[in-house]
C-alpha cells in the first residue's frame, strides 16, 4: 500500500525544475512592502508541503491567516516559520512549526524530499519547502494566534489548468499582477503559489503516470500505482 510514496521520491529527486518552475506562478512585481531598504543577511525559514490520503482523494492542507499588520498577514501559506538555533535541519523546523501550527501529532510523518529554496523579499527570508506524508488524516488543533482556517486541497486540482486565473490589485502602492491557484473559494498565490508550482513541475517530469491516475479521479488507483 501507498506505493505512490515512490513516485513522489522520485519526482522530488534532483535536479529539480528550481526557478523555471517557481517563474510560472510568480508576482510580477516581489517587492510590496512599503519599505525597500537592506536589511543585511536573510534568514531561514522552512514550510512543509504534507500530502496524505482521504477516503477519495490525496490532499495537501493548507492554513488562512489571520488578518494583521505584516508582509503575509490574511494569506493561505503552508504550515512553517523561522528557523531556530535548536532546530537540527530544515525538515526538524517545518515538523516543529507544523505542531504548533496544524497542533498535530507529527511523530509519524515520513520525510519524502525537499524542494528548491525560495528568497522572500518581502520578509527577507530564505525558505525551504520540504515534503512529507502520513498514512492518514491527522486530527488538527490550530493554534488560533497564528491559523484562522486549515482547509484541504485535492492535489489533483493543482494539475487542472482551469484552476490557474490571475488577479491584479494595488498592494502598498505597488500595482500587482499574478497568478493564483482558485481551489475551495480560496486564492493561493505569491511564494506558497510558487512552490506548489516546482511539485508540479517535478511530477510532470519524472512522474506523469501519477499524474494520469490522479486525473481518473481515483484516489486508490493513484495509490496503488507504481
């Protein structure tokens, strides 16, 4: 069972598409913030990208943040942060700030991969997405500070070229032009856009037979392949 964990590997080997990848959802302009100064080094960060099987679908949940004053404050982003000193690795940081995020169990998630890294400019930090599986449906608790929503999305609607519209408005008097993901009444866009775009891109390279079982809308077919 689940022997499509071995496509996702896969596809997740390098090289990876990298910036190609990531160009096709990008903003047209990365820079919104009202101030563009320097700010010396960027710092790290790490964002986990978890796939797991429902009933009828495979998904990746995602959070809603709240509204507040800040470079990402009222966006839908993956669950992730900052690295800190304690934190062993990058995927130890995306475990860590999924518990406290999603509130999960992450004690039975299994490490599949990492995408490329990807600089913020807005909050001028250096993250790296990694990938990862359960064998199910974990039980969430968000944390209401950080997480307003924790919605799913079916991974097969990231593969469905209708779900891709684009949007323009004025963003601290930058005028913004981009593509987004439109899935559950919901816009993904911006650095999460970008690296749903690089998975994307990786499985229609090295794992196009997946991508035909996800697309016959059976989950226990796609599953089971490979």
């Amino acid at each position: 069972m689940f022997a499509w964990k071995d496509s996702i590997k896969k596809a997740l080997e390098p090289p990876l598409p990298g910036e190609g990848a990531h160009a096709l959802m990008a903003p047209s302009v990365r820079l919104t913030e009202n101030s563009s100064g320097s700010r010396g080094h960027p710092r790290y960060s790490s964002v986990l990208v978890l796939i797991y099987p429902t009933h009828h679908n495979i998904v990746v949940p995602f959070i809603q943040r709240p509204n507040y004053q800040g470079a990402h404050g009222g966006q839908v982003s993956l669950p992730g942060g900052k690295c800190e000193n304690d934190d062993a690795s990058f995927w130890e940081t995306a475990l860590r700030e999924t518990r406290e995020e999603f509130g999960i169990d992450t004690s039975q998630i299994e490490y599949l991969g990492a995408l490329s890294q990807i600089y913020i400019h807005n909050s001028n930090y250096i993250v790296a997405p990694q990938v990862g599986f359960l064998p199910a449906r974990p039980v969430f608790n968000p944390n209401p500070f950080e997480v307003s929503e924790v919605f799913e999305v079916s991974v097969r609607d990231f593969f469905q070229p209708v779900k891709i519209k684009r949007f323009e408005r004025n963003v601290n008097g930058h005028q913004l032009e981009a593509p987004y993901f439109d899935v559950n009444g919901k816009q993904i866009w911006g650095a999460t856009a970008m690296i749903l775009s690089e998975l994307i891109e990786a499985f229609k390279q090295k794992a196009p037979q997946w991508i035909n079982a996800l697309h016959s809308g059976n989950a226990h077919i796609a599953q089971e392949s490979l």
